[in-house]
C-alpha cells in the first residue's frame, strides 16, 4: 500500500495521521504531504534529530534515551506515541536509526526502528531493519518501511472491525 492508499483508508475511516522523524529528518511527512488531498488526514510531524528534542519536542522519557540510547524499538514506540499525542491525531508513524557514514552509539550503519501507534494500543507495533547502502538508501529505506508498518496495521483493524 502506498501512501495515497494509507491516506484514502485513514479518509475513508474519518481518522488522522502525525509522525516522528529521526534520521528521516522530514522525508516520511513529505511522503505524504506529496499527495494531493493530504490535509484532509496528516496533521503534521515533528522532526527530532537531537536526541534531547526527542524528549521535549515529542515526550520521550529521558530515563529511556539515557538508558537505551536513540537507535532503540523502546524509543521508536515512545516516538510514534508522542506524535499522536502531540499531534492529536488517531495514527502516528514513527523513525529512528542510524543512516551513516558512521555508527552511532553501538549501533550500526543501516539499523532502523519504524513504529506505528494508533487509537488502540494493540494498534501499536515496532519493526527493527538492517538496511544496506548509502545514507539516501537507508533514509529511503525507512521511509518505505513506515508506510508498509502502518498500511499493515491499518489492515488488521480493517479485518478486525
């Protein structure tokens, strides 16, 4: 599923979409913003590439960054439910990793962590990568990844309803 096709489900069901980029530093919500029609579902995105803005732009725990560093799932969950909250939107999509040159705090060139959280939270879901390439490839890979994790999740709540 694309993301025309994740915003024409989200406007058919009456719901809203935010993010929370990381390494995607704006890529995910530009996704979306390129289809016509967008306002009508996305509410917007936060872009927290400092890892301090991740807790005071979206709501991060900081116990949790301290403890676990930026690249982790437990963050990339945090990241999507802070965006929904912060965005007061029904889904949010969410990014962190490491697209490179160099590895960052244990973690290597190419681990990315997408989530998702929606209205339930058994909505809610992480996917841990390894993405291979450049810094663009990784970038483009996570993007790709976000509008697959949510497609899936809007799925399950279609077939679940």
């Amino acid at each position: 599923m694309s993301a025309a096709e994740v915003l024409s489900v989200l406007q058919e069901r009456g719901e809203t979409l935010a993010v929370a980029e990381s390494l995607t530093g704006g890529l995910l919500a530009a996704e979306f913003v390129a289809v016509p029609g967008a306002s009508l579902v996305f509410r917007g995105g936060l872009v927290a590439y400092a890892t301090d803005l991740k807790a005071a732009l979206v709501g991060v725990p900081l116990p949790l960054l301290n403890s676990h560093g930026p690249v982790d799932p437990s963050v990339a969950a945090a990241l999507a439910a802070g965006a929904r909250d912060r965005c007061g939107a029904d889904w949010a999509a969410a990014t962190t990793g490491v697209a490179g040159p160099d590895p960052q705090a244990g973690q290597p060139v190419g681990r990315v962590y997408v989530a998702v959280a929606g209205p339930l939270p058994d909505h809610a879901a992480v996917r841990e990568l390894t993405l291979p390439g450049d810094r663009a490839a990784v970038r483009a890979g996570a993007v790709e990844a976000a509008v697959t994790l949510l497609a899936e999740r809007l799925a399950i709540t279609i077939t679940s309803r």
